[in-house]
C-alpha cells in the first residue's frame, strides 16, 4: 500500500485534481439507514470509462480495494467502505451522459452515474418508455440499479432491470474494459457474460456504461385504490385483472392499515384515499400504450365482480391525473414515513404469490406474540411476490435492534422453509452475508466463489459484500 501522499498524488495523475475529494462528505461514508460507517484512503470521481479503467489498473497493481457508489440509496450497505480507511471510495457520479437513443431500435445507452429520472425523461423525450420505477429514482444512479438489480413498482408487468439489459460495458479489476454495449435483442454467442456483473454489488466489475431496452410509452392508465380484508383477496383480485386485462396488469401494491396512519400522519400532503378503514389495501395499475384502450371499463368490471364476490369492501377508482398521483404519493412515502416513525428491521422476502397469505399469516402472528418491541408494516409488490415485511419499534429502537440476529432469523427461517427468497429486491450488500451462506445451495454458493477468484483474483474489488472475504 502506499503512503497516502503517493496515493493522493499518483490519483491525481490519473483523474486530474478536482476528481480526487480531500475531504469526504460525511454522508458519502454511511449508508441511507445508517447502519454503517466506513472510513477511505481516498475518494475519487473520474468522469469517464478510461479513467475509470486508469484507477482500477492501478489499484490492482498496488493491491488497493476499491468501493463504487451511486446514488448511495441501497438499503444493505453495499456501497459503504469498511472502517479500515485503507479503500478507495470510486464515485460514479461523474459518468453522466446519455450516449445514444436509438427510438426505432428501442434502446438508449447510458452512463453509469445517469439519474435514473434522466434516464426516464430522455427515453420519454423520444416518446419511448424506460419502465424500472423506483421511489428514489430522482437520486438513485443506473450503475447502482445495475450492480443491485433493482426491482420497485412495475416488475410485475416488465421485469426487474436485468430484463432491460442488452449491453454493459465494464471495467474489469485490472482495468480492462469489457466492451458489450450491442443493442440487440438476439445474441446467442456463448456465455452471457454481461448478465454476471447485474446484481453483482460491484464484486466482479464496475459497470462503467448500460445499453437498455426501452419499451412503447403507457398512455392510458387506469389506477384504484381498493380494501381488502386479508392478503388472501389480493391473491384473488390478481387472478381477476389478468383474467380481463391480461399482461395490462403494471403494479400491485399490498398496504397495511399502519402505513395508511404512517404516512398520513408523518408526511405532509398525503390523505387516506377511503373513508372507511379497513385492515389491509391494495394499490393497483393498469396501463396500455394503446391512448383508447378502455381500462377503467376493465378495471370497474374485476372490481365489481370482486366485490360481488366478498373479496373487497370498497374502492376508489382514480377520476384524474391528480387523485392518480395522490395515491401513488401515499404508497411511495411508506419507507419515508417508517424511517421517521424509528428505527426499524427491513425483510425484503418474496415468495410464490399463493403462499404469501400463509407467510404473512403465520409471520405476523409471531411477531405479535414474540416482538413486544415494535409493531408490524408489511407492505410490497405483492403482484410479485414480494414483501417488505418489515418491524418498526415502538419505544427507541434498541431494544428491538438488539433482538435484530434472532427475529430475522425466524422470519428468513420461515421464509426458506417457504421456498421463498430472504433477498428478493434489495440486495446482499454487508447485511444478508450470514443469510447467503445459510440459505444458498451450497453448490450455487461454491460457484459464486469461483466466479469471484476468477474476475478478482486480488480480491480488490468491494471486499466483503455479497461473500465473506476469502481468508
Ligand atoms: C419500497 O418498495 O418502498 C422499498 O423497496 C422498501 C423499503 O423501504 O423497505
Ligand atoms: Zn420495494
């Protein structure tokens, strides 16, 4: 390693003296729910892949690790440097073109530190449509959605973002760059190389540029906010509005009364959509790219055959663009409002859509006999399977902090016993390294190993995130 001098010095060579920050921002060293707090050698913000390729060729050559970030909006700590202040903390942020839109092909080349709301706005401006939809898609960067795969509000209709991958381009440890930014939809030549480095967290390469499949842009919608006794009934009014929408279907949200008093309460200009409460909610959309497509007939027509049914007890069919996104503000605040309700335990768990009401069945129940420190927000796409079943503390949070290992471990116990996922759209990161261990087959996890000797085999790149490092 050297001196930080010579480090500051040959950095400065290679990326010019305003990309190397002296003195970090403090927030850039700790993760959004401050879980973590790490310490760096050095912070550096090159502005293009050959300086990003420069920095990591010698990095390899002094054995020097090094820690990407984005937006820094992960929830497992995945882009946090470790406490040792021996790392190198490689913002991405200064990758922010958009170097191509190509509306005929469907596709759009981006840097890795594009915002994703950019990204969105420049295929809208091309009359296309980038669909990953994320709460905090006005911060968060494309190299992050990558490197975490990220999933959010329309997975159910167009995938999570690996689905709307054609190329990446990234650099290697030893700062090679891996060059496959082809905008194709067919290319069965050999491995898939590229699809390695998505959710990846940074470990095997840093993904530098993206080539993305944009899609027709939605324009009409058709969105309802509906009441529901138990999640059971969200199972049955999903089969329902496939039955009569068919792929139509974009977003199936399921929400707890608790985040209805959450939001309400703690975010300003948000209000309970219904005038009767009711135990459970969902928050449902429908879109087309056809402009004439009918689908509020649609959607009124599964709501009044679930409501005829039993499966609902009321709901509200958006009359405009302002009632739409009043509903989608209320959903969008959940995680806002918890973070100021307190601290909090976050399971991000999927499971198959059938077996979602046993889960949240047989989990609430053991946490309101067994968690007096905190109270239940269970909220997610439920239209994927998945839940954000998370705990919020009742007093000053360490209390429940302190129990964190042990109710994880039942929830995530139960969620495998499920054939369900402990990690369904957040990532590992720091966090679930026992998980992955615990839950992986242990041949996946043995070839999870292999592939990381072979890309780093100095083990330089995001040292102990997704696997322990290697002793
Ligand atoms: C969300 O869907 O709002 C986030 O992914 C979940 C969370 O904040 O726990
Ligand atoms: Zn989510």
């Amino acid at each position: 390693m050297p001196s930080r001098a010579e480090l500051l010095r040959e950095l400065r060579l290679r990326v010019g003296d305003a990309a190397v920050l002296d003195a970090p921002p403090a927030e850039l060293l700790t993760d959004q729910r401050g879980l973590y707090q790490g310490a760096v050698a050095a912070v550096v913000a090159p502005q293009s892949t050959a300086q990003v390729a420069s920095l990591l060729a010698y990095c390899h050559e002094q054995r020097i690790s090094v820690v990407p970030q984005g937006g820094n909006t992960g929830y497992c700590g995945g882009a946090t440097p470790d406490a040792s202040g021996s790392q190198l903390l490689l913002l991405l942020s200064g990758l922010k073109a958009i170097r191509a839109v190509d509306p005929d092909n469907y596709s759009l080349t981006a840097e890795a530190g594009c915002i994703l709301a950019t990204i969105k706005q420049a295929a809208a401006a091309a009359q296309r449509y980038f669909p990953l939809a994320l709460g905090s898609e006005g911060s968060c960067q494309l190299g992050g959605n990558l490197s975490t795969n990220a999933g959010g509000l329309n997975v159910l209709r167009y995938g999570m973002t690996r689905d709307l991958v054609l190329g990446l381009e990234v650099v290697l440890a030893d700062g090679r760059v891996l060059d496959t930014l082809r905008a194709l939809r067919k290319d069965n030549t050999g491995y898939d190389i590229k699809s390695l480095f998505i959710g990846a967290e940074g470990t095997l390469g840093v993904i530098t540029a993206a080539t993305l499949k944009l899609l027709p842009q939605p324009l009409a919608s058709a969105t309802a906010f509906v009441a529901i006794p138990s999640p059971a009934q969200a199972v049955a009014l999903l089969a329902r509005l496939r039955a009569v929408s068919g792929e139509r279907v974009a977003s199936f949200e399921l929400i707890p009364r608790i985040a209805i008093e959450l939001t309400t309460r703690l975010i300003a200009g948000v209000a309970d959509p219904l005038d009767d409460s009711s135990p459970w909610y969902l928050l449902v959309e429908l879109t087309s790219s056809a402009a004439d497509e009918q689908l509020n007939a649609c959607l009124d027509q599964a709501l009044e055959a679930a409501m005829n049914a039993g499966e609902i007890s009321n709901a509200s069919v958006a009359q405009n663009e302002r009632q739409r996104s009043d509903f989608w503000r209320l959903r969008e605040s959940i995680p806002a409002a918890q973070r100021r309700a307190g601290a909090s335990l976050k399971h991000d768990v999927s499971l198959p859509i059938t077996a979602l009401p046993r889960f949240v069945a047989v989990a609430s129940a053991w946490v309101a006999q067994h968690v007096p420190e905190g109270y239940l927000v269970a909220y997610g796409h439920v239209g994927d399977g998945n839940l954000h079943f998370n705990i919020t503390a009742s007093g000053a949070g360490e209390a429940l902090l302190r129990r964190q290992a042990e109710i994880k471990r039942v929830i995530h116990d139960l969620v495998h016993e499920m054939h369900g996922s402990f990690s369904a759209e957040h990532g590992i990161g720091q966090l679930k390294l026992e998980e992955l261990e615990r839950y992986t087959d242990p041949v996946e996890l043995e070839l999870m190993r292999t592939l990381k000797q072979a890309f780093d085999p100095r083990g330089i790149l995001n040292p102990g995130k997704v696997l322990r490092n290697a002793k």
